[in-house]
C-alpha cells in the first residue's frame, strides 16, 4: 500500500484505516516524502498492538453446541475406561495413573459375572478369598437370585472357610428374609439362634438335622417357643439314624416353658454333650431330672452360672461375616419407621387417645433375673486324675477283684437274664412317632 498524499493527510487515513473494525491485515505500508518510499513503523501509536489482536472466528452461531456421545448405557462405558487405571498425586499435586495388572482386571471381571461359575472345587483358597472379597465389595451377594447362586458356589468349595461360626441371635428379620442363603452355609461349628421365635414347625429346625450341619458343636435355641415336639424332631436323626447333630458338645433350651419332663429325656442321645441349660423350661421333677441327665450322659448341676452361655463367644465369623451386616443393615432399613408421625399424632389429640409406644422387642436375655440356684445349667466333669497314689488304687483294685469273683460265682443266672433282656431292649426302644419321623426322612 503506497500512499501519496501529503504527510498530514496520510497519517490521518492511515489511523482511520487501522483503528477501524472491519479491517484486514494491510501488510507493509509505504509512504512516499520528497520522492522517496519510507515504510511506516507499526509500532508508532500503538498501532502493532491494535493489529495483533486476532479477531475471533466462529464457525458455528453462539448458542451452538456439540456433545459427543459415544456409549450412553448408564455411564457403564465411562466407568470402564477409568477402572482400568489408577489415580494417584505426586507431591507437586499433579494427577498420575498407571494402569492396573491383569490379575486385578481378570479378577474383576469373573467378580462382576460370579454368578456364572460353574464350579470352585480344587480352586486356590487365596485367589478364592480375593474373588470372594472383590464380588462382596460389588455387592454381588445382596442381588436377589445372583447371590444366592454365588454364594452357594463359594459353600459347596470351601465350607468353613466362608463361615465357621454364625450369631443370628434377635435376627428373626434376617432369617425370614436370608432363609435360603442361611440354608446354604455348611459346615458350621457354632449357631446361635436365640431369641428368634421360631417354633416347633420351622424350616430352619429342620435343616439343623441336616447332614450339612452334623459339624455343629455349640447350638443356642434359647427362647424359640419350643416344646416337647421340636425337640423330639430335631433328635430323632441322632436317635434313629445315628446322625445330624451327633457331635453337639453344647445346647442350650433355656426360657421355653413348653419343654417337659418327657422333651429332655429326648436329649440323652447326645453323647457327647458337655454343657445344657434348660432353664426357664416346664419341668415338674427337677430333682429325678438332674438323677437321670448325671446317670445316661454324665452331667452334672451346675451351682454358678456358667461362661459358656453368657452368649459372648459366639460371633459371626468367616469370609462372609460382613453380608451378615449387609443382610441385617438392609432389613433394618426396610422396618424402620416414618419419621413424620404428626397427623397421627394430631389425630390422637383430637380424639383424646393415648399415644401408642412402640417399644422394642427385647431378647430374654436381658430380662432374665434368675438367681444361681434357679439356673438349671449342667457340665460334665473332667475325668479324675489318673496319678494317684499306688497304694490306694492297688487297694481298690484288690477289692474288685474279689467283689468280682464272689458275682461269678454266686449270680451266674442272672446275669444271663440281664444280657438277654439287654439286647430285647435295643430293639424296643423306637416308638411309632419316631418310626414316622423315620419315614419322613
């Protein structure tokens, strides 16, 4: 661009030129003085400071805009990108991620899908704990149908290892709810089920004489409306079939008034029983009861109350102790009462009615004032000590020996009639009620 006008003229046109709006880059400018070219010095006036500003171009209107979706399945795709990667902070506050090893990715995928194993038998337990762990922090348990079945998968592989020991005491919500998941735990050794009311009729009940339970060694029935009926069913595998809870060491009937005289002769079948408390039950002949508990199994009454049953041993234990706070987090959610109670207040004020409290169902645990003497708790004694003095067991064996030979000789017949009675016995002992609980099964 060459301007020929004189100075005044040409500055002037030139400012105009560029500090207006709709200019384009004039390039070089040329001014011609005394017949000579001089090239203008942008920098003059601020003039290469206006022609720098870059004017903003825009190839879509203002209110347009753009939003690239790719996947839009409830963000799943969003959260599979990120979940390949780790996010951490270096000290200066920069965002850095590495991406995760495969084992974790393997190990999240088969816990999204745990479901659809088809088996766990001969898997590693370490990997089968990480598996376990992952599914229980996706909440894969707590789906109804998937759960159960991936539960039941982990319990048939590893049995005590997911749950050795399990305290549903007052739980009597989780139970009605979980029924079919509690039914798949085996091999348990310790249950307790206090407090739960749950009756002569229950399934549960009758899944304790179950094979998958014949570990059970300590059993808590306290307070479940029990009677005579329920405990005759839950011994007669024992009594009949020689199976189900054979290796109880512990039991304990405490506070079900509906147990007789007749429901603990059902429990001489537990050999191995080494605690009972049957306080707070129905017995009428106290005194012939703790007679026959010291004679057929070796207990004995107990004058102060044993720790056994002060119910702080048992706990939830096992892989799966936290779905046990999941089941009973969500059940106590669902019950909880609304908050806003005021029109059913103002109605009752209205009206002149009392208001309703609702108190809490309390266990028989807290509300029991027994004294020691009305506690009817039963050990079995620990076997004498074998290193006594030598005189004396020389002595008692001396004399029965002799007692022994003077009974051979003298009632050689009478003990031939006490064997022959013996062995008729062995076959008379089932009644018709437990021959139809033998059918049943």
């Amino acid at each position: 661009m060459v301007v020929t006008q004189n100075n005044a003229v040409a500055t002037k046109a030139m400012s105009y030129y560029l500090n207006s709006e709709n200019h384009l880059d004039p390039g070089p400018i040329y001014v011609r003085e005394n017949g000579q070219l001089h090239m203008v010095n942008l920098a003059l006036d601020g003039v290469k400071s206006s022609l720098q500003k870059p004017r903003p171009f825009r190839l879509f209107p203002k209110g347009f805009s753009v939003e690239l979706c790719m996947n839009r399945e409830d963000d799943t795709a969003q959260k599979e990108k990120t979940d390949h990667f780790i996010f951490t902070y270096t000290r200066e506050g920069n965002l850095r991620y590495s991406a995760k090893s495969l084992f974790s990715l393997v190990l999240g995928f088969i816990s999204d899908n745990v479901d659809h194993i088809d088996s766990l038998i001969g898997f590693p337990e370490q990997i089968a704990e990480k598996l376990f762990s992952a599914a229980e922090a996706r909440q894969k348990f707590t789906e109804p149908g998937a759960g159960l079945r991936a539960l039941q998968k982990f319990t048939e592989a590893y049995g005590s290892l997911v749950l050795c020991s399990l305290c549903l005491r007052n739980r009597y919500l989780v139970i009605s709810e979980k029924l079919e998941e509690i039914k798949s735990f085996r091999e348990l050794t310790c249950l307790d089920l206090s407090c739960c009311k749950l009756g002569d009729e229950h399934e549960l009940l009758e899944h304790l004489t179950n094979e998958a339970l014949s570990s059970v060694t300590q059993l808590h029935l306290k307070d479940n409306c029990l009677s005579d009926a329920g405990v005759r069913k839950m011994t007669a595998p024992v009594r009949v079939m020689k199976r189900g809870l054979e290796n109880l060491t512990l039991l304990d009937l405490s506070c079900n008034p509906e147990i007789t005289d007749a429901g603990i002769g059902y429990l001489f079948s537990f050999r191995k029983l080494n605690c009972l408390d049957i306080s707070g039950t129905g017995l009428k002949d106290i005194k012939a009861i703790k007679h026959k508990l010291q004679t057929h199994i070796g207990l004995v009454h107990s004058k102060v109350p044993l720790k056994e049953f002060d119910h702080s041993n048992c706990k939830t234990e096992g892989w799966a102790d936290q779905i046990v706070l999941q089941w009973e987090r969500v059940t106590s959610e669902a019950v909880k009462p609304r908050e806003t109670g005021e029109p059913r207040t103002a109605a009752q004020h209205f009206y002149g009615k009392r208001a309703r409290t609702e108190a809490p169902v309390k266990c028989a645990l807290a509300d029991t004032h027994m004294n020691s003497s009305e506690k009817l708790q039963f050990y079995k004694e620990k076997a004498p000590d074998c290193h006594g003095p030598l005189l004396k067991r020389e002595a008692v064996s001396s004399q029965e020996s002799k007692k022994s030979k003077k009974r051979a000789f003298e009632e050689p017949e009478k003990e031939q009639s006490n064997s022959s009675q013996s062995s008729k016995q062995k076959y008379v002992c089932l009644a018709v009620e437990d021959w139809d609980l033998l059918n049943s099964y």
